[in-house]
C-alpha cells in the first residue's frame, strides 16, 4: 500500500497541515465573532494581536512559527474588511507592520495582503487611484494595477487623514466618502438628470429608485451607489430579452456617487413568488400564481395587466411545474448570453430575478467585479453571492482556509446556483438543509460544502412533488451535482433540456432509445442504412428487369437477347457506380453519429438529415442516365407511331420504377435520421439542436417524394390500359402495392412530420414567438 496521500505528502504531515489549517480557520473564526459582538453589542473593538497563535516555547516551536506565519495574514484580511466595510476605524496595511514582521528581506509588503486591502476599500466604496498605488508600493505598482484590472482610476484625491508607517506619521489622502454616506436619498430629491420617485429596494452599498429621466421623459430604474468597479461597463454589453437592460452610467457631483439607469421591470421577483409557493399548498399550485404576484405589484404601482398577452395565456393554464420549466428556460438563455460575453453572475437568487407583466423573468444585480476568465481574480469576488445558493467550489473560494480558488468558479458555479433557484420555486423548500445558526462562519461554510457533497439524490428527489415530470427531475439534480464535470458544461445545454420538459414528445426523442429495433439501428447504423436504401432498390430493379424482358419478348422478340445483354451492362454498371458512391458517403455520415470527440457543427447536423434526399437524388441521377442509354443502344428502326407507343410505354415503366426506387428508400432513411441517428448527435453534444431552416426544407422535400409514391399507382393503372398486352397481372400487382405502399409512407410521413415538430422545439435558430 502506498505510504502517500493522493496530495503527494506523507500522510502525517499531510495531517499536520490539516490540523494547522483547522487552527487558523479557528482564529479566524474568533476575530470575526468579535468584530461581530463589538458590531451587535457594543464590545470594545478586538485586537488583532490577541487572536494570533502564540510563539513556540516548547518542543514544537517550527509548528508553532509555522501556524503564526498561515495565521497572520488570513487575520490581517479581516481585520481590514470589518474595519473598511463598517467604517470602523479604517487602517491601511503600513500600519500593521508596527506590530507585526510583513515585510521581506527586500523591504516589500506581500503582494496577496495589498491586494485585499484595495479590493475591501474599493467594495467599501472608497476609490482607489492609480497614483496612490505608485506612490506607496512603486515597485509593485504594474502588477498591482493589472491585478486591480483597471478598477483604480486616475484622479486627485480630497478626502485627508493619518495612517502609521515605519517612517512615522504620514498624511494619506482619498477621493471618496464613506458607502453609507454617498448613497442616503429619498424619493422626491433630483439627482443630476434624474426625478427619485420611489424606492424599489436598498442594500449594504446601494438603493434603487423609480425614477424620471429629466433629459430622455422616461422612466428608469436608477441605482445610487458609491461603489467602484466593471459593473457598468460590463452590464452595458448584455443586451437580452432575459437581462435586465442597462442603459448607461454616470458619475454625479452631488455626493460623488455613481448612477446606473437600467430598464423598469415592474413585476417583482421571484422571491415574492416563492412567499407565495410556500403559503400554498402543492395541489393548488399553477402558474396563475405567477400572475398573481405580479399582478399585486403592478396594482400597487397604479398599473394594469395586459390583455392578450401569449405569455400570461400560456402561464394562466400551465401547471406550476411547466411553468418553472418555462422560466428556467428562459433565464438559462439569459445566462448562456451572459457567459457568451464572458460574464458571470454568481449572485442568482430569486431576490436578483425581475419579472415583467407578461411573466417574463430577467436576470438582474450581476456580482460582476470582474469578468470571467482572470487568473488573479480575489476570493472575495466569489464571495459576493448569497451563500445559500452557492455551489460547493464557490462556498470553497470564500476564503482560502477552505482550500477553494477563484478560477473554480465558472459557468458551472452558475449552473448550480439556477439549480437551487428553480427547486425552491418548485418545491417552496431549498434543496439542502442551510440554516446552521450559531455555528462560527468557517465552519458554518464547511458545513455547507459537506452537505452538497454528500447528498443524498435519491432521498432529494422525494422531496420533488408528486406532478413533477421525470424531464424536469433529471434537469435539476444534474444542475445540483456537486462535481462541475458532472453538471451541465454550459447553461445553453440547460436552457435545451428545460425547453424539452415542455413538449415531453421532444424529451422522450432524446432520450436513449429502449425500442429493440432503434438500439438494433444505433449499435450497427451503417447496416440500418444499407437494409433502408438497397432493399426497396433492389425489389424494384428486380421488376424492372421481369417486365421489360417480358414487354420485349412481346414487343420485338428479336431483339430479346440484345435487350438483355444491354440489361446486363447498363445495370453491371449503374448499379455499383450507385452503390460505391452511396456507401461512401453512408460511412461518413454514419461517422458523424457514433463519433463523440468530433467538434460540434450545425452542418455535420444537416449532413443527417438530408441524407435521405442525397440517396433519392442519386438514385435519380442513376434512372435518369439508364433511360437515355437504352434507346441509343438498341437503335431500333421503328415507325414513328409504332416507336412513339414503344418509347412512351418503355419511360412510363422507367418513370414508375424510377420514382419508387426514390420515394421509398427516402422515407426510410430520412426516418431513421430523425428518430434514431439526429436526436443521438444531441445525446452525444455534437450539435445543440437542428436548424429551423434545415427543418422547413425537410418538410418540403417529405411532401415532394409523397407526390412521386402517388405517382406509382397512377403510372401502373396507365401502363395496364395504355399496354394493350395479355400480361397485365404483373402491373395490377404494382399499382395495388402501390396504393398500399402510397398509405404506408403517408402515415411514415406523418410521423416524420410529427418529429420534425418536436425537434422544431430545439432548433437553435428558431424564430422568436412572443
């Protein structure tokens, strides 16, 4: 057995830096109650220095030097963020190093530690300049201004005071007041260009307001804030139906705050929804109370519902689990187009979802310090969310102690948290007991973790009520797994399968097949194809070749052996000329399904579909050339009308053969692509869904081979009274087949059509139906 841990290190000491961690997270935990209690009731402010571990004096010293040197900073981290968030008694990191060693040999600070303290003065509100960064750390000032990311700004400080440094006192200047102070406004005062009429909501370092733009005559929802960071900007690329549209920003010279105006969504959230849900009892759950909610909300803003709204019809007759369906389809579009543009929320909650009078979610408040993508992003960022919502790896990246990393928390992260959103509006319950008062708040957070991790899925899904469809269960515990790897990769993935849970005939199509002949067709698809397109072919050359020898022995009985050896050659080689081509391009198609590692291509999705009509084309190309060598090789001598009657009749049997060999063999395959071989490239991620135009086309060509199986029986029942032979029994056979034939794929091309509908449902280019 191996003596290492799967960290590498021997377990004991793998144990021992387990066990010192545990001591800092204890720490930690202390400075931060007593923050706490200083905060709630009025206990002196805490020293840091009696929460850091003592020297070693016994046998042990190195672990105890090692404990101060891990503890030491995580303390010093926060310290500063109480002190800068609550405004208590802001100290800068200079002032630490009178009491404690932080500096290296070279006489610099720590590069982490200097960080943290511009990121909790800039999430306090207080602006970091540029200049402050070269004047104090000259050294480190590039780094640490591509680490900030351009959130410092450039600009002469006003705001004075005196900070310790190992020189002395120092006189330290800033721009910005306090969070608290820039943002106290009440409804009835006039910021800038804007008319305060309400307040929609407040929080730590904001309040948002109904308010009129003056210089545009709108109403807009205006954010009053003094916080500093990419929020604007970055809000300003997002332009979708589901996110909240943010029009622009601007800084005010009252208060020097900062004003984002975005789009009214006078609806409420779906935290009101969700009160609703669980005063409700789950029998009388629909989606009318969706509409209820939002209907009080416009009542109390003087507004009225809209009439003849498609979204309200939908909702008022939804059950409640369709209608969560619906809404988490749409705010997983919302984020998809998010993440496209390279942003995260990391705040989704239902306080942060706004709703429209037609019931139209839009995901707002995104916690978009930075983008995603940064290696040096900072453990707070991650932390801006609510914890309840939060994903195993982002409850980790909260704080170092817990192992965690910023640049865990991707699209995934997201993911999860949309998961925990719609199993409460669902259920009115979250699905992991969080509620752990009284417990420190690394340990609250740790709890937190474990119990995401060691879920229960099956003892989860009993808690789903009774009318919740099988669809809408797998989608949410595939959000909730608390692996990334085992989760939706991307939220575009969960926007397609909560679209399919609306149209259960979409979902059970792309589900594994469990038909005997469908798992027949998927493990051998080439052979599915070949059985498909050469057995219809070759029933038809066989009858081909017994009419015409049959025709001709009474036609020109002399020509009977000439006509058989142009058979032979014509067909010699047509017939594998066709074959060679049809297999060749069956192969690659059929690559195209079972292959798992190809890139994703819309195209490759098409090739599919459409292959069905390659083969009827190419069975058309092949009749087509047939038709024009027979003539020429027999070079009959014939009298006009004699060789017109002989002619006629000789295409009107190659036009009936012609268009079975197309028609049948089109049907056939084209219902394998749409049943079995295209909804197993969705399986497989190799396309999203097909494209709507590729859909419309298909239903064209089904409609134009059913006009050519129609033609079938028409074309027999002419060749029987136009041949004027004895030997009509043959074609009274092909023209009943036909009429049965003709009935059979009327009702193939109506399930054909059914699927196509079905996929309509996830083609990724779908017109837009409000």
């Amino acid at each position: 057995m191996s003596t290492e841990s799967h960290s590498g290190q021997p377990p004991a000491a793998s144990q021992r830096e387990g066990r010192l961690w545990q001591q800092v997270a204890a720490a930690v935990d202390a400075l931060c109650a007593a923050w706490d209690s200083h905060l709630t009731a009025g206990a002196d402010q805490p020293n840091l220095a009696k929460f850091l571990p003592p020297a070693g004096h016994g046998d042990d010293k190195d672990s105890d030097k090692g404990l101060r040197a891990l503890a030491l900073p995580e303390l010093i981290k926060a310290d500063l963020k109480y002190r800068w968030q609550h405004d208590l008694s802001p100290r800068k990191l200079e002032s630490y190093t009178q009491e404690f060693s932080l500096r290296d040999s070279s006489g610099q600070l720590p590069m982490e530690l200097i960080h943290e303290e511009l990121q909790v003065r800039m999430q306090a509100g207080r602006r970091v300049t540029e200049e402050e960064i070269h004047e104090r750390f000259p050294q480190q000032a590039p780094a640490l201004c591509d680490l900030v990311g351009g959130m410092a700004v450039s600009g002469t400080p006003t705001e004075t005071y005196f900070v310790e440094t190992e020189q002395g006192t120092k006189l330290q200047t800033d721009v910005m007041p306090t969070g608290n102070e820039a943002v106290q406004f009440a409804p009835g005062q006039q910021v800038d260009d804007f008319q305060l009429l309400t307040k929609l909501g407040e929080g730590a370092f904001a309040q948002v307001f109904l308010a009129r733009q003056v210089s545009m005559e709108r109403l807009v929802a205006l954010k009053i804030s003094s916080q500093q960071g990419t929020e604007p900007q970055t809000l300003a690329q997002l332009d979708h139906a589901n996110v909240v549209r943010v029009f622009d920003q601007r800084q005010s010279g009252a208060g020097a705050v900062r004003l984002l105006y975005m789009e009214v969504v006078p609806g409420g959230t779906l935290q009101s929804v969700v009160q609703l849900i669980r005063r409700t009892s789950p029998a009388a759950r629909t989606g009318k109370l969706l509409l209820t909610t939002i209907d009080e909300k416009l009542a109390a803003r003087g507004s009225a519902p809209p009439e003849g709204s498609p979204g309200r019809n939908w909702l008022s007759a939804a059950s409640w689990p369709m209608a969560v369906c619906q809404i988490g389809a749409q705010l997983a579009d919302g984020l998809a187009y998010a993440h496209a543009k390279g942003v995260l929320h990391r705040d989704i909650k239902p306080a942060n979802v706004l709703l429209t009078p037609s019931g139209t979610p839009k995901l707002a408040d995104f916690n978009v310090s930075y983008n995603c993508g940064r290696a040096d992003e900072d453990p707070s960022d991650t932390f801006g969310g609510s914890l309840i919502y939060m994903s195993p790896e982002q409850l980790q990246a909260c704080n170092p102690v817990l192992g965690g990393s910023p640049q865990m928390v991707r699209q995934p992260s997201d993911i999860f948290s949309l998961g925990v959103l719609l199993w409460e509006l669902l259920c009115g319950t979250r699905p992991f007991d969080d509620d752990l008062q009284g417990e420190e708040k690394l340990a609250k957070i740790q709890r937190m973790i474990d119990r995401r991790h060691y879920a229960d899925f099956q003892e989860l899904a009993q808690q789903l009520p009774a009318d919740c469809p099988e669809s809408l269960r797998q989608v949410l515990l595939r959000c909730l797994q608390p692996r990334q790897n085992e989760r939706y990769p991307a939220a575009e993935e969960v926007a397609r399968d909560l679209k399919l849970c609306l149209y259960p005939r979409t979902w059970k199509m792309m589900q594994p097949a469990t038909n005997p002949i469908s798992r027949l067709v998927l493990a051998a698809p080439l052979l599915g194809v070949i059985v498909a397109s050469l057995v219809p072919n070759l029933l038809i050359l066989a009858f081909k070749l017994y009419y015409y020898r049959v025709r001709m022995a009474e036609l020109k009985p002399d020509l009977s052996e000439r006509f058989d050896t142009i058979l032979i050659w014509v067909n010699g080689f047509a017939f594998p000329i066709g074959l060679v081509i049809g297999l060749t391009v069956a192969a690659r198609t059929v690559r195209l399904v079972t292959k798992k590692n190809l890139e994703r291509s819309n195209e490759a999705g098409g090739r599919v579909l459409f292959f069905g009509l390659f083969i009827s084309l190419l069975t058309l190309s092949l009749w087509t050339v047939a038709g024009l060598i027979y003539p020429v090789a027999l070079n009959l001598s014939l009298e006009i009308k004699e060789a017109l009657s002989f002619y006629g009749h000789f295409f009107a049997t190659l036009a009936l053969c012609g268009f079975a060999a197309m028609a049948y063999p089109y049907f056939s395959l084209t219902a394998l692509a749409v049943r079995c071989f295209f909804p197993a490239m969705v399986r497989n991620n190799m396309v999203l869904g097909p494209c709507w135009n590729d859909l419309q086309r298909l239903r064209m060509w089904n409609r134009v081979h059913l006009a050519l199986a129609g033609l079938v029986p028409m074309l027999a029942v002419i060749l029987v009274t136009s041949s004027g032979s004895e030997n009509t029994g043959t074609l009274l056979v092909v023209s009943g087949g036909g009429v049965v034939g003709f009935v059979a794929l009327f009702a193939l091309e109506r399930l054909i059509d059914g699927d196509l509908t079905a996929l309509e449902r996830i083609a990724v280019d779908a017109p837009h139906v409000e």
